[in-house]
C-alpha cells in the first residue's frame, strides 16, 4: 500500500468515525450527570482545591498503606475532606455562575473542616463520654447533618437527599406512623447522638467502605485512564469485533464491558465510549435510537463487570459479612455479568441481520498487530485478579494495581507517565470520589435511622405479607422499589436503602425462621444481587434513564424511545436477577462445576431464542406467532428445572430447524417485498 492510499484510507477513518468533541463529551456529562456539573475556577481558589484533592489522595495512600487511624478519625477527615471540597467546587444551583464560588460555599467549606476536625481534637473525650453529648457536641453534629444532606444534593441528586429527610422525619415521629410502622420516636439530641457522634449513622458501614476500599480503586481507575487503558478498550474491541456482522455495536458492547472495569459510573461510561461508538454505528445504518441504545444498555452493565465493580459491590461485603471477601462478590457476578452482555451481543447481532448490517471494511479496521502488541496495558487489571486470587487484601491489591499500571506505562514513551501525570491522577481520583463520599454520608443516615427504629423488619414482614408468601410476588414488589428508587438515586444509595429493607424479605422467604448467623451465605447473596441488579439497570429503565438520555445526547435520537430500546436490549438484566434467586449456582457458591456449565449452556440458549423472539429475526424475518414461540422456550430454557430445560430445549432445536431450513425462501421473499416497494 502506498504513502498516499494510507493517508486516505486514514482520512476516511477520520472523517466517518470521528469523535464529539471534548467540550460536547463536557455538556451532556453536565447535564445528566450530576457529579460532573463542577465549577472551573481560575486564580489562587483554583490552586487551593487542586492542593486539596491533592491531599485529600495522598492522606488516603497513607492511611492503605501504613494502616487506618480509629473508626471515628478516619472517617471523619474522610467526610471533612469531602463535605469541604464539594463546597468548594459544585455550585449551589446547576445553573449558577461556574467561574466563582458564592460567599455562603467559603462558609460552609470552613463549616466542613470544622465538622471534619471535631472528632480528631476531641477524641479522648468523645470516646469516654458514655454516649452523652455536650451543648457544643449537639450544635456540631446538628451542623454536620445538614452539611451532608446539602452536600448530597449539589453532588449526587436531589431524590437522595429527600429520601434522607423523610428518614429522619420518620425517627422523630415514629409514634403517629401506622401500627406496622411505628416506633416510640426519637428526640432532636438523640438523632444527632445516633448521626455523628455513633458508627452507625453518617459514619456507619456506607463512609466506612467509601473511606477504605472504594477510594483506592477510583485511584487505580484514574491512573488506569491516564496510561490510556481506556482508548487502548476502544481498539482492542474494534479489533476483535468490527469486522463481524453489525461490528460496530458488537465494538460497543466489548469496549463497554471493558471500561466497565474502571469506571463505576453508567452515564461516564456512555460519553467515554460512547462518544466513538455510536458515530461509528449510525455512520454505518443503524437507527439513532437503536446506536445510543446499544451504548446506554452496555455501559450501564459495567457496573456489573468483576473484577472492578460498582461501589455498591464494595458495600454487600460489609452488608453480608459472615466472612465474605470482595473476591467473593466479584467471582459470583462473573457469570451473571457474561450473561448480560452475552444478552446484549445477541440482539445487537440479530438487529444487525434484521437490516442487514455489516461489519467494518479493512480499510475502517485498525491495524491489529499494533493493537495486539500493547495487550500489555491489561497487565494492571489481570494482576488485580490474580492478586485476589492469592488473598492479598483488596486494599493493597489495589495499590499494587496502581504500581503495576505506572510500570506498563513505561513500556512506551507515548504512555509514560511523568510526575506531572502522576499528580493529576491523584487529584482527578480525588475529585471522582466527592460524590461516593456524599452518597455513602447520605446513605448513613438512612441506615442509622432503619438499624434504630427496626423499620427493616417491620417492612421486610409487611412486604411479605402484602404478597401473601408468594416468593414471586414478593420478588415483584421488591424489583419495582429497586426501579424506583434507582430513578432517583445512585445505586450506591439505592443498594444501602433496598439492602436493609427490602432483602430481608427475600431472605426470610427463602429461609423462613431461620436465625440472619444461621442463614446460607448463598441466599444472602442471592437476596442482595437481586436487588443490586435492579438498582443498576434502572439507569437504563423508561421513564428516568439516565445513561439511555446521555446516549441520546451523542446520537441524536429521541430520549424516550433510546430508553424503550436500551431496556428491550438488556432484558437479560431483568431475567438474570431472577435466575439468581431461583438457581443460586449461577453464584458458584456451593455447586458442582457440571452445574454450573448446565445452567450456564440453558442461559445463553435461553437468551438466544429471547433475543430473536423480541427483535423478529433469526435466520430470517419471524412470524408472530413464532416470536411468541421463540420466547416461550427461551423462559422455558431460563427457568432452572430440569422438565422446563428439556421442554424448552426441545422447542429450541425444532424452531432452529425450521428457520435454517426455510431461511433461503423468508430472506427471497424480504428482498421481493423490498424490490416491490421501491418499484411502486
């Protein structure tokens, strides 16, 4: 190939694959992420919030590394650090001045430093007071409560820090709620008490997993960015996928599931990949809404993606514990993970047939020895699962994360990372956590008051009993609180409200009178991916999508119907949680390795005849009435029994029969059909 075809053929790929812009990546990541409507301030200001993120990162390093201070201290300068930089740098109203910072945000900064240092200088006291708090005590803690639902709103959303309020309204009042609901209630010292000053409210279990585990991982994810790992995704699922049928959304599904590794955020994941892929697909005939769909239903299923999960996967351990690893978590959702996306691959790959879609041309194909020669840059994420697998600590198999990802970086001087990027990714960390920092201190309070007042339990039987025992409909009642909680808050927040409430209720079911130290570690975690799962894909779920309305951003398409066809797309999301429940061995946790690979081979068979049900197409366009058969064996194969398995895999291999054999004449007749239309 000649100088001049090369540089065509690379003007070609610029031309029909060419990225948004930064600054249009920056507005649709303004307005549907809260978390990244920031400020951008020039001056000294600009200079003390990069010190301070700075800090805040480095003083998190210290304490992976040489050991955490007490409870109390850590997390406290934890939140002190996060309350006083969120003020600092998210304004008041999403449509306030970004350029300077209001005269009442330097109060409340220095309001959080406060609140932050009270628990360091006066520890001995604090701890020796017997649960009895000072007039000053009662003002600082009352000041730190409202720091936390003011900081929760600016960071992670209005519905959170409602949700919050109506909590504590509830610990106060208990005695006028309804019989099932009440409580002797609460006075305005002992709330404050039981927030700030126990480690069961703001600095419960939430914070503490923020302050630890969470934060050395969106280190490593940040430094994992800045070696290029994310853009190196990109090419490595272009690839491996581009050139089979309708590549590029099989290029979004892959590079989605990968940059799900290190980042836990649904609507982050839609702009970084997103911005590349779905120009790519529409630029190659697929539908706007059905292009942003695609991207929107992936990229929300990172958060599902081992080895590097959500932050609310950090929390189940500490929510189950019994002895549960991260390990533990992230090795159950491996296979639920590959049945998501194996779900997505599907339908991506029987739309594409439906229209008639091809991969990329050679030409449009990177070239693939180069891309293989950096696989390298995978090292970090694979040495993170090999460290877990050793049982190195998930702290410091984090840390060693982050040094392996600074070494494959100097393997070329593109990728090598100067001081310079080593600073900015600790500060850019930092900066990713304000917001898992106010939704963990908002979360505290919701459990404070739940642990407090028994209203778990109280819901958990009244769950139950609205559904008459029926473990689908309790299940049901469970998946549709999920949903809506989901809608407005983060899935953090959503998992630590629906984990205390709503579990319970499955776990009672499916282990009735059974003491919580006595019940099977595989029916707490069946019960609490249940609602981990809901509480994700509700960033994909009609009315309030919100990755589904970023897609819709970059692709142009109308926002509702991306959302219609995103949902449609991951509807193994809302069949996996169920599966969980119903064949715990999909968990592999106490099963035989033949099991597994049953259960497994009548998933993705399942999903299969699902996916040519709902999009109409398989070896050629699907009657009606065949769709309706196509989904039947699909649930038939998903439904773990052995008579449905049969049943449904024998309907299975008779439809795959019928539609290969008559394929050649349902195709001859589409293209009749076409040729007619375009002669009328």
């Amino acid at each position: 190939m000649t100088t001049q075809q090369k540089s065509n053929n690379e003007e070609v790929k610029k031309e029909e694959f060419e990225q948004i812009s930064a600054e249009e990546q920056q507005a649709i990541l303004e307005k549907y992420d809260i978390e990244s409507n920031v400020r951008t301030i020039s001056g000294i200001m600009k200079h003390v919030i990069f010190f301070g993120l700075l800090a805040f990162s480095l003083f998190q390093l210290y304490t992976a590394i040489y050991g955490q201070f007490p409870a109390q201290i850590q997390r406290t300068i934890h939140l002190g650090f996060g309350l006083t930089l969120i003020f600092l740098l998210f304004p008041a109203r999403k449509k306030a001045a970004k350029h300077k910072i209001a005269w009442f945000d330097y109060i409340l900064a220095v309001l959080s430093i406060v609140v932050g240092s009270y628990w360091t200088m006066n520890y001995t006291e604090l701890v020796n007071s017997n649960g009895t708090i000072t007039p000053i005590d009662f003002i600082i803690g009352l000041i730190a409560v409202g720091l936390v639902l003011e900081a929760a709103r600016r960071a992670v959303g209005l519905p959170i820090t409602i949700i919050a309020i109506c909590f504590l309204i509830y610990a106060y009042f208990g005695p006028y709620f309804p019989d099932f609901m009440a409580h002797r209630g609460q006075d305005l010292e002992s709330i404050v008490n039981l927030m700030y000053f126990t480690t069961d409210g703001i600095f419960g279990t939430p914070i503490s997993v923020s302050a630890t585990f969470i934060f050395v991982f969106l280190l490593f994810g940040a430094f994992l960015v800045k070696t290029g790992v994310g853009q190196y995704f990109n090419d490595l699922a272009v690839a491996l996928a581009g050139k089979l049928i309708g590549g590029p959304a099989k290029v979004a599904v892959f590079s989605s599931a990968l940059q799900g590794t290190i980042s836990g955020s649904s609507v982050a994941n839609v702009v970084t990949s997103g911005s590349y892929t779905i120009p790519m697909m529409k630029k190659l005939g697929y539908r706007k809404e059905f292009a942003g769909a695609v991207e929107a239903a992936a990229s929300t299923g990172g958060q599902l993606m081992p080895p590097i999960m959500g932050a609310a996967a950090f929390l189940m351990v500490e929510f189950i514990g019994r002895g549960i690893t991260y390990w533990d978590i992230a090795k159950a959702a491996a296979i639920p993970a590959l049945l998501y996306f194996t779900g997505i691959w599907i339908m991506t790959h029987f739309e594409a047939k439906r229209v008639g879609l091809k991969g990329l041309r050679d030409d449009q194909m990177p070239n693939r020895r180069e891309v293989f020669k950096k696989i390298y840059l995978l090292l970090p994420i694979i040495s993170i699962i090999v460290l877990m697998l050793t049982g190195t600590p998930v702290m410091h198999a984090a840390l060693y994360g982050i040094l392996i990802s600074i070494g494959v970086a100097m393997f070329d001087k593109k990728t090598r990372l100067k001081p310079k990027d080593i600073i900015d990714a600790l500060v850019e960390g930092a900066r990713t956590a304000l917001g898992v920092v106010a939704a963990t201190a908002c979360a505290g309070i919701i459990v404070g008051v739940v642990v407090k007042t028994g209203l778990g339990l109280s819901l958990a039987n009244s769950l139950v009993a609205l559904a008459g025992g029926s473990i689908i409909l309790t299940l049901i009642f469970v998946m549709i609180a999920s949903l809506i909680l989901g809608m407005g808050a983060p899935t953090t927040a959503n998992y630590v409200i629906t984990s205390t409430i709503a579990a319970p209720a499955i776990v009672a079911l499916l282990s009735p009178n059974t003491p919580q130290e006595l019940v099977p570690v595989v029916v707490l975690l069946s019960a609490h991916f249940f609602v981990f799962y809901f509480g994700i894909i509700a960033d994909i779920t009609p009315p309030v999508a919100l990755a589904a309305f970023a897609a819709s951003g970059i692709s142009g398409g109308d926002p509702i119907k991306t959302g219609i066809n995103s949902a449609k797309l991951a509807i193994a999301a809302f069949i996996i949680p169920y599966m969980i429940v119903f064949s715990p061995a999909l968990l592999m946790i106490d099963t035989t390795i033949p099991e597994i690979i049953w259960v497994v081979f009548t998933a993705i068979t399942g999903m299969v005849a699902i996916g040519a049900g709902v999009i109409g197409y398989w070896y050629r366009k699907m009657l009606w009435f065949e769709r309706i058969i196509a989904i039947a064996s699909g649930l038939l194969l998903i439904y773990p029994e052995k008579f449905s398995d049969w049943a449904g895999l024998a309907i299975f291999i008779a439809m795959f029969v019928i539609q290969y054999v008559t394929q050649r004449k349902g195709n001859d007749d589409d293209n009749q059909n076409s040729n007619t239309s375009v002669t009328a």
